[in-house]
C-alpha cells in the first residue's frame, strides 16, 4: 500500500497537477461547482465558471482571482454556445470541461407532474449535450479533458427519483459515447458517480415529506462529505481519468448494479404507497429554482 501511495503521488506530479489547466464548469454557483471551482483556483488552474445564480456565481469568482463568469442557462443552447465561447476567448484557450449542472425533484412516474421530468431532462441531459457541444471543438486536443457528472442513480434506482435516474443514467451513455468519438484527437472523457454528498442538492432532494415517508430522516446510504469528491475530481482532472467515485465504496457497487438494485427493491419497500400519494400533491421545489422555459414536449393538438 506504500509503494502504491508513492506511485500514485509520483504519477500526479509527472502529469503536472492541475497547475496552469484551464478549465471551465458548469453549475458552479454552489455545491460541487464552487467548491471544485475554489480548490482548483487554489491549486494554480485558471477557471471560468458559467450557472443560473448571479449573486452566487459573482462570489465564487471573486474567491477565484475574479475568475470569469457568466448566467447561463445550459437548457438554451444558444445561451451555451455563446457563453461558452465568450470564457474559453477570456480563458485564451480550453483543457478541462466540468459538466457539473444538475438538477433534481421528486416524482411519482404515475400521477405526477410529466413537466419535472421534461425540466430534469433539459437540464441534466440536453444541458450536458448543449456544454459537450459547445466546449467540444476547444477541448479537442492532446491535453483536453471533459467530465461528466453522473451519478450512483444511473445505476441504482429510488422510488421517487425516475426523473432524476433516467438522466444521469443518459448522462452517463453521452459520455461513453463521447469518449469513443473523440478519442482519435487524443481528448479524454471521464465520469463522476457520486452517492449522497453533503450538498444543498442532497438536502433538499431528501427533505421532502414523501422522502422521509420512504427513509425515515435519513438519505439511503447516509450523507457523505464534499471533501474526498472534490479531491477525486481534481486527481481525475490531473491524470485525465475514466472515472471518479465518492464515497469509495461506490466503485465496489456499479459493477454489481443488478445486486445493488435487487436489495434496494427489497429494501425501501416500506412506506413507497403512502410516499406515492404524498409526492403527487407535494409542492417540492427543484434542488436548484429554474428559469422559464418553454415546455419541449408540448405540442399543439
């Protein structure tokens, strides 16, 4: 175990650190994205940060040199492709696309309101495509770099949280596709698989009536902290690597997802009715509120 702790740390300073990488991320006004954001300004990285809290956002760069920003709204893809092109110019160059932004709600799949699901998919899918697609041509080269945020809900499954699931599990399949197709540029793609961390998207995702009809007052694996994450995704970003995990015993999981699913079934089985009939008249807010958008499923009659 020593031997692989000095190979480890010998590894990381021959790949250069994140020092003088520049990196853009999404969703960085809070959670994940700030924090990434601070620790990677910290460690040398130049860093442009792009989310839909203003106020937020304007205090994350402050803390990052005055690090570049914008409002964006990555459900609008014309909204992505220019501000993204307008921090990669203030950047003067791309190496590391975070695609961090998400958002999440409970839903009960029948009875429920079908526009949280359209709202998570244009966020947590279309949102990740509009980024990969706008960041792509930059990051297109020997050095570059995306990572996806997915999450152990792509492969593990809880009642209440379809809408959430269905998207990281898309989430997921972009990246694996994207690292096939990018390959040849010598760009690299990883994934992040995240159980519940100590974020405001995990307080809030599991602070609803129907949750805690489901879990008690507890989330499913209890939460863990945003340190060792973050420290994860700054050695992925280092090293370029094919995934990160947090906590640790998340990689044990996702090879035996049919397993983790079968004890979940088995294991949330109490209160799911009576966490249905909650859900459906809840007014539970999205993890993070949204701008307006028009409804891409609806069409007139």
């Amino acid at each position: 175990m020593f031997i692989g702790g000095i190979v480890r740390c010998m590894k990381l300073f021959a790949d250069g650190g994140v020092a003088g990488r520049k990196v853009l991320i999404t969703g960085a006004a809070r959670g994940i994205g700030a924090v990434l954001a601070r620790q990677l300004h910290a460690r040398g990285a130049a860093v442009a940060l792009l989310g839909v809290e203003p106020e937020q956002l304007a205090e994350v760069a402050a803390d990052c040199g005055d690090a570049p920003w914008r409002y964006c709204d990555v459900g609008d893809p014309a909204q992505v492709d220019r501000v993204v092109d307008t921090l990669v110019a203030e950047l003067g160059g791309l190496d590391v696309v975070v695609a961090n932004a998400g958002v999440a709600k409970q839903l009960a799949l029948i009875g429920g309101d079908p526009s949280i699901l359209e709202e998570t998919l244009t966020v947590n899918v279309l949102g990740v495509y509009y980024t990969l697609r706008a960041a792509g041509p930059h990051i297109c080269h020997p050095r570059g770099y995306v990572l996806i945020v997915s999450s152990l809900a792509a492969a593990v499954n809880l009642p209440l949280a379809g809408a959430y699931s269905a998207s990281k599990a898309a989430a997921e399949a972009l990246g694996h596709t994207l690292r096939n197709e990018i390959r040849h540029t010598g760009a690299k793609v990883g994934i992040a698989y995240f159980a519940e961390l100590d974020t405001d998207m995990t307080t809030r995702g599991f602070g609803t009536a129907a949750a805690r009809e489901i879990l008690g007052r507890s989330t499913v694996s209890g939460v863990a902290p945003l340190g060792p994450a973050i420290d994860g995704i700054e050695r992925a970003i280092a090293r370029r690597k094919r995934q990160v995990v947090s906590p640790w015993w998340v990689s044990i999981v996702l090879p035996f997802r049919p397993i983790a699913q079968y004890v979940i079934d088995i294991a949330l089985r109490r209160g799911v009715a009576a966490a249905l009939d909650i859900a459906r008249t809840e007014d539970a807010p999205f993890t993070t509120d949204q701008p307006s958008r028009p409804r891409r499923m609806e069409r007139p009659a």
